[in-house]
C-alpha cells in the first residue's frame, strides 16, 4: 500500500496500526487514488485528505476514530460524495472514513414498521427492497439512486415527497453513532417516542460535526392505495409559480410539487425523448396520493387551478409506466447538466412560495449580469429552489463568477425571509451566511452545543461554523494552547 508523501517515523506507527484495524488493502494514501476524494458534489472548492479508509464495522469506525485521537489526526465521515455544499471536504486534511462499504439491510419489521440499516445503504436500494411489501421509507432526494442513507441523515435530506411526507428527520427513530472519542452509543430505537431529550433529532443534519453514524432505524410509511401524476404546461415561469401558490392556496397539500424550467426541458428532451414541449416556459410535475376517491377530486382541481393561472396543458398519467417515466425525468434532471456544461453548482435557497416569481426573476438577472447560464429545477412546493449555474472549472474568471452568483441567490433568499439552505446543509460553502442568519448569541449557543460532542475539535473541522478553524477552536487553544492536527 503506498503511503502518503507526509509519512514520518510516527506516521509509519499510524499507518501499521491503521492496517491492523482494517487490513492493508482498506485504505488508500496515494496521491492518485486520492484525487477522487478531493471535493464532492460540490467541485468549487477542493482539498484532499491524508487517507481515504473503507471500514466494513462499526467496531473497525470506532477503533479508527481512536486512533485518529491517540495521534492528534482529525478525521471525517463521507458517504456516496453527493453532498453539494463541501460537506465532505478534508479542510484540514487528515483521514477521511469513507462508509460505503458498511451497506447491510440489517432487519425490516413491517409490524412495528421500521427497518434498521447501515450507514452505506443507498437511499434507493431500501425502497428496490420494500418493494411489495405494502412500505416504503418516504425520503426520496433526487440523488436517490446514488446517497446513502447515513449522508441523509448528515444533512437531513429532503427530496420531492418532502411536501407532504417531511425530511429525513421525521423518518429517524433511532441511531448507532460513534462519538469523536471513539465511543458506540445508541440513541432512541424502535420504540416511538422515548422519554428524555431529542437526541436522535439533534444528531440528524449536524453534518458529521457530532460523530459518526454507523446504523439508522427509519420509519416505515404505508404506500398510498392510489395516486394521480400530472404534467402542467405553462408558457412562462411566472404562470408557474402563480400556479403553486394556488394550489396550496387551495388548501391542497400535493405528495409532491415540482418545477422544470425551460432549459432544463430541452436538456431532458434531447436526451431522453420524453415528449416534452420545447417551447414551454417551464412544467410542473404535480403528484397526489391517497385513496382512490380524494384523488381524484384533488386532482381535479389541481387541474382547474393550472389552466385558470395560464396552464396551456395539464397531462395526467394513465398507466403506472407512465406515472415511472414523468419521475425519470425529475429524477434524471441534474444527469442531463453534463451534456450542457463541463461542470455545474448547484444551489440550495429557501424563500416562501409566494416570493418564488421574484427569486426566479433575480436568478435570472444574476445569470445576465454575470454572463451565466442558469437553469431551475427544484421543490417548488415549499420554496427550497435549486437553481444550476453552469460554467468550466478550468477557467478561474468563471470560478469567480459562479461564487459571486451564488452568494447574491443566497443574500436575496435571506432578503426575503428565507435560508440559505433546504436540504443540503451548510458545508464549507455556505459558512459565511451563518452570520447574516443568526447573531453572536445563537452561534455562541450552537459551538457550545457542538464542543459538547466534539470538545478536541478533530471530527469535521471547518465546517457549519464561523468559528476560528474548527469547532470552537478560540475556545478549545485557550485550553490546549498550540494543538496540531495534521497528520
């Protein structure tokens, strides 16, 4: 195994011992090998880790944490590498432990509706493996065939039924974690509802920065006895948005409301052939679920509220196969970017649905005066907009752009009363936003709540926090003054 170029006396110690607790052939210290673990989803920014390491237990998580702490190393969770705010990133390099190989369905139990699972599962395989059995786990982010179930619950992900069903935090009823000392504990189980404090929720979208999760109980939801998918057509953004707003105006609260704008149609169509209208302003993928005699009442209306708003069509899905092809297509949304553009960003705001025209309005002025192109696709029902900025890495001037872009989206999502963040979580990307959403007291209240679990600061240093380096590290140098972490 080649070991990294940083190897001293005392990192041949850490690199024999590292081998002990998973074999030789699980880790990986090359600089070519570690290229592929350098950024995540999002590729602005890059840094890679010391070591990338592929544990297969729990008890092999917990022995490696140790480890790290024995030699002052900090260290970090990653999962599939889908995370779009650097929520992987080795900002301080170290030893990155990369899950993907602990992906066991450990026990489904439809009575109690609950199934146990590995940090590596992919969110997908879980719902190919419930398939018939009348449950379905109810988070379904677009990534779906890609995340795993532990980078869900990092971020506490969202997804297109997130209107109706909720985010990931309301399907968790129990964790394993490794603490950043290197302690297994569980936290709630199967049992709903146990006394005490929330720990399960206070643990879900900490982002790596409390520990490690190693094995998830998720809520089992019954499946809907029946459902109605419709595609609505409209000549403009601005038709579009008016129509959301109707329907929840209306008092109906779709499984699912989503919207494509035009350039994100064309892509889908030269890619897929979906029988999309190349000269609509945008479509929204409208879902609804439930018995058979509400839907298609809801239906219905939904149906009236698009053609009185300016919908040009509204087209229902009458076969099973059809209802799966309108999905492929939200789903396949972001894989068609790269017949478009060498490389993408993806933000993640949040405003309340009825300034949805005026954010798509300001997108597409930062697009112009930043001379980028700019496509929409995103969870219209409750505001979480994702708009894609396409440009080249590989041109620096773009670079810039991009981030002065993204940070104007963001700056005006905030502006409008929302978050700089729905669903994919502060990272490295969004760190500075956190001072315009809340002030001193709360981030004091916050790193406190952070130094608890994490008092050495070496578990996902740099990230969610505008604190100096890691996790309260004014603090934690007060304490432990001239406290190296570097391999």
């Amino acid at each position: 195994m080649a070991q990294p170029a940083l190897e001293t006396a005392v990192n041949e110690q850490f690199f024999t011992q590292l081998s002990d607790i998973v074999g030789a052939e699980n880790w990986l210290g090359s600089r070519d090998e570690l290229l592929v673990y350098e950024c995540d989803g999002y590729v602005v920014e890059k840094r890679m880790p010391d070591v990338v390491v592929f544990p297969t237990s729990t008890e092999q998580v917990a022995g490696i944490v140790r480890l790290c702490n024995e030699f002052d190393v900090p260290f970090l969770p990653r999962g599939a590498g889908t995370s779009l705010a650097g929520g992987t990133l080795a900002m301080g390099g170290g030893v990155m432990i990369c899950l993907t190989r602990m992906k066991q369905i450990v026990e489904v139990n439809l009575r109690d509706r609950y199934a146990v699972v590995e940090a590596g599962v992919v969110n997908v395989h879980l719902t190919q493996h419930l398939k018939g059995t009348g449950f379905h786990y109810a988070p379904d982010p677009s990534s779906q065939g890609a995340c795993t179930i532990g980078g869900n619950v990092a971020t506490n992900s969202g997804g297109p039924h997130t209107l109706k069903y909720g985010v990931t935090v309301n399907h968790v009823i129990g964790l394993e974690v490794v603490l950043p000392d290197g302690t297994v504990t569980q936290l709630g189980g199967p049992c709903e509802e146990p006394p005490g404090y929330d720990l399960t929720g206070l643990f879900v979208g900490s982002e790596g920065t409390f520990g490690l999760v190693t094995k998830t109980w998720v809520r089992l939801t019954r499946d809907p006895v029946a459902y109605r998918t419709m595609l609505g057509v409209f000549q403009t953004v601005r038709e579009a948005t008016e129509a959301i707003s109707a329907i929840i105006g209306a008092g109906i609260i779709p499984a699912a409301l989503e919207m494509m704008d035009q350039g994100i149609v064309v892509g889908l169509e030269e890619a897929f052939h979906f029988g999309f209208p190349l000269d609509a302003g945008a479509v929204l993928l409208i879902e609804v679920d439930g018995l058979e005699v509400a839907v298609d009442e809801e239906a219905g209306r939904i149906i009236e509220l698009c053609t009185q708003k300016g919908a040009r069509e509204v087209r229902m899905a009458n076969s099973p196969e059809e209802r799966a092809l309108l999905w492929k297509s939200r789903k396949q949304a972001f894989g068609v970017i790269g017949r478009l553009a060498p490389s993408y960003c993806t933000q993640d705001g949040v405003v309340p649905r009825t300034k949805l025209p005026e954010i798509l309005e300001f997108i597409t002025e930062v697009g112009e005066r930043h001379d980028l192109r700019i496509l929409n696709v995103f969870h219209a029902g409750d505001g979480n907009i994702h708009p894609i900025l396409l440009f080249d890495e590989r041109d620096e001037a773009q670079i810039k752009r991009v981030i002065a872009a993204g940070d104007e989206i963001l700056s005006k999502c905030i502006e409008l009363g929302g978050s700089v963040t729905g669903e994919h979580g502060i990272g490295v990307e969004k760190i500075n936003f956190m001072n315009q959403l809340f002030d001193e007291a709360d981030l004091d209240v916050m790193t406190d709540l952070r130094i608890v679990f994490n008092p050495e600061g070496r578990c996902s240093p740099h990230k969610m926090l505008p604190t100096a380096g890691a996790c309260g590290m004014e603090h934690i140098e007060k304490v432990k003054p001239g406290r190296r972490a570097a391999l």
